[in-house]
C-alpha cells in the first residue's frame, strides 16, 4: 500500500489525494463520483520564458532560442513507429497537449481503457525519439503554426502589448518562438532542455475522476523512473510496448550507457537554477500601433505591477491574496453589471468581445483590457478617466456582489475535469493547491 495523503474541503464537498513518488515526482488525484469521463494531465514547470538556465552541476548561464519549449511538446509525440496521437485514437482517447509561459502540459480525457491511456501517456513523455529528420520536418510545421498566429489580430495585439509593457521580461516573447529561432533549434538543444526540465521532481501528475485511488498510485509508481539525475533522464528508442518502466530501462541498459558517455554528469546539482533578466518598473513604450486588414480594430492595454519583485519572499498566500483582490477590483470596474461597462456597450464603443484580467507569476504580473473597437483611443480615455472619478467611490455592496458572483463561478469550475485539472496544474506550480482559492 502506497502512503498517501488526503485532504478535504468540506465547505465545497471536495477531496484531493497526493502522492510523493520516490523519484520527486507529485501526484494528484480528485475524484468526481458519478461522471463518465476520465481526465490525467503530465505537466512540466517549463514554459516559454524559460530560454536563460544554469544547468544541474553546472556555474555557467545557457541560453537557448525562443519556442523551444513550443517545439519540444510538438515533438514528443513524434515516436519511432509513428505519431503517438494515433495510438491514443485507438484506446477511444482525446489527448492534446498546449505550452504557455510557463509550463508544458500533455494530456488526455476519455471514458474507456483509463489505466491503458494512463501508461500511454507516462511512456511518452518520458522516452522521446529525437530524429533529426523529424526535427527537421517539425520546424516547418511550426513556422506554418508561427504565420498563422501573424494572421490572428488579437494574438498580435497581445504580444505587441506585451512588447511595449516589458523591457526586458521573457513574457514579451511569442510562445512559439520566431522563424529565424525555430531554425536554431537542433537535436542537442532539444536534448539539454528535455534532461534540465523534464525531471520528476520538476512534473506533476494530475488526474481527475471516478476512479480508484490506489490504482492510479500504483500504476504511476510502475511507470515513472525513479533518477532524476541527468545522465538516467535519456533517450529511449523504445517506444510504448505494455511494459513498464522498470522492465524496459533494464531492456535498454546499452542505449543509456552509450548516451552517458555523452552527457558527462558535471555535479550533483539535482536543481535547474532559472534566469530572468532584471526588469525596470517603468513601460517599455506607452504605444504601439500595426496595420492588419480586419473590420474592426483590436486593442489590448493595462498596467504593469512591480508589487511581485517587491515580495522578495514570494509570500504565496500573499501574492494569491493580492490576484484575487485586483481580479475583484476590475470586475467592480468594468464588469458586465458594472455602469462602465454599460455605458461603453451603449455608445457602440465596445462588443462582447471586451475581457479583462489579471496575471501574476513568479516575475512578472500585469492588468489587461482588450477587445474590439472603433475607436480604441477614447475607450482608453473614458476607462482612465472612470476610474479616476470612481476609484474612492466603489461600495461595500458591490464588493459583495462581485466576490460572491466569483465565488460561485469557481464553484462551477468543479463541475468541468477539464477546467479542475488546467486550474490545478497551474495553481500547483505557483505554490498553492487549487481549493485554497
């Protein structure tokens, strides 16, 4: 029997299972009883802003282009006897995979053939086949996926916001990288980012379900390599065969010997050490403008918040206390119900694609109000302007409206797998567990 921990949330009928896996993995696992579909997520603290690193064992700084993070997600499921997607069509799955800023997360949902799904997608994140053809054959797929995104205004607006709020801050970057780095990424990049990043301890597993708990502890524990030193985080050309891990490193001691011979273990690090480039407190550029052939322009603007490199101990209760505030803070604001809202709505100035948000991470953090507009420039001056008028005027009944309105919504989160485990892995590696919310 497998020790694991059980924690309850009573006030919202929830329960979370955690197991601690030998190799520093973290497992864990909602049960839903009663709903059909299954759901398990492999996810990796690795994300797009993760271009500068110190690796395990060693002093100096590595950098690698933009959008490998990107690529390394679209080539995992490149095996050596075919595409990996295939494989789970034939168990009745649907799997998918995205990478943001900060993590990669490979996953699945379905309703039959749960634990062969499972072992599918354990053995494929962890033994990639990094061919250079198919390297090769990936970076035109991606450039494709890249002048695509060029064609999409709100992707363009985002980052050409993100351009001209940050200086220095990764976040300004494309996820997917530029065509001229996606064709400095080759074979031993992939290979560095995926021994550094791709290591239990840096991974979660998280499943959500009407599932038996200790099946899923168990089969996980088969199936996950137990070192997360560099030298047994290889290449495996074997592909997904039923067996589990234990069997098939054994299988494939030769390949794993002839791989450490060329990556030399430099240290006993067992830590990645990222870098982030220092960031000042003031905006890049207060605008920026481009020209694409759309109906209706598209907008994004927002302010910047320095408040994440003042918390120097990342107090995390703190900095999800402070999330949660500014969320509250701009829906009174400009909330569907709110007289912002209503005003801009009626004076044909906005649609119903106005959205707003907060993002906070750990270095970086930002407001941002985007949609479409006719006139985006006197959207701007009638926000900052209302807000001017009406900050010292908002009212304890509408900050009880809005907060118990939110509460509800995350109350809703909890009928969706799909929306409980996104939410989860994202909250999991800022630090907190999902249910504090």
């Amino acid at each position: 029997m497998l020790n694991t921990d059980a924690l309850e949330y009573k006030d919202i009928n929830e329960t979370m299972y955690k197991y601690d896996h030998k190799s520093g993995l973290r497992v864990f696992f909602i049960p839903k009883r009663g709903y059909t579909k299954k759901y398990a997520a492999f996810a990796i603290n690795f994300g797009s802003i993760n271009t500068e690193f110190i690796e395990k064992g060693q002093m100096e700084t590595t950098i690698v282009p933009e959008g490998v993070a990107h690529f390394l997600e679209h080539i995992l499921f490149e095996q050596k006897d075919g595409n990996i997607m295939e494989k789970f069509s034939l168990l009745g799955s649907k799997p998918n995979a995205y990478t943001s800023f900060n993590q990669t997360v490979y996953l699945f949902s379905c309703t039959d053939n749960f634990y062969e799904n499972l072992d599918l997608l354990l053995n494929f994140v962890q033994n990639p086949n990094f061919v250079d053809e198919s390297i090769e054959k990936e970076k035109n797929i991606i450039k494709q996926e890249i002048n695509m995104y060029r064609d999409n205004a709100s992707w363009r607006s985002l980052f050409n916001f993100l351009g001209i709020l940050y200086k220095n801050n990764k976040v300004r970057n494309e996820i997917l990288g530029t065509p001229e780095s996606i064709d400095k990424i080759n074979k031993d990049i992939l290979l560095k980012c995926y021994n550094n990043f791709y290591t239990p301890e840096n991974m979660i597993v998280c499943v959500v379900g009407d599932i038996e708990k200790d099946g899923i502890f168990s089969r996980i524990d088969k199936n996950i390599k137990t070192s997360a030193t560099t030298n047994d985080k290889s290449i495996n050309d074997k592909n997904y065969d039923g067996k589990n891990n234990d069997e098939r490193n054994g299988m494939n001691k030769e390949l794993n010997n002839d791989l450490n011979a060329k990556i030399p273990n430099t240290g006993n690090s067992t830590e990645i050490k990222r870098i982030f480039p220092e960031e000042p407190d003031d905006i890049n550029l207060p605008y920026t403008e481009q020209r694409m052939h759309i109906s209706i322009p598209y907008f994004h603007m927002g302010y910047k918040d320095n408040s994440i490199k003042k918390n120097s101990a990342k107090d995390k209760l703190e900095l999800l206390k402070r999330e949660l505030s500014l969320k509250i803070l701009l829906e009174m604001i400009m909330g569907r119900s709110s007289n912002l809202f209503k005003f801009l709505y009626e004076q044909g100035l906005i649609n119903n694609t106005f959205n707003f948000n907060y993002t906070s991470e750990e270095n970086y953090a930002h407001s941002l109000i985007s949609g479409e507009s006719k006139n985006p420039h006197k959207v701007k001056d009638i926000i900052l302007k209302y807000i001017d008028d009406n900050i010292d005027r908002l009212s304890e009944e509408d900050f009880t409206r809005v907060r118990n309105a939110m509460y509800g919504k995350n109350l809703r989160w909890f009928n969706s797998i799909e929306t409980i485990s996104a939410n989860f892995v994202t909250s999991i590696f800022k630090g907190i567990y999902l249910f504090d919310y």
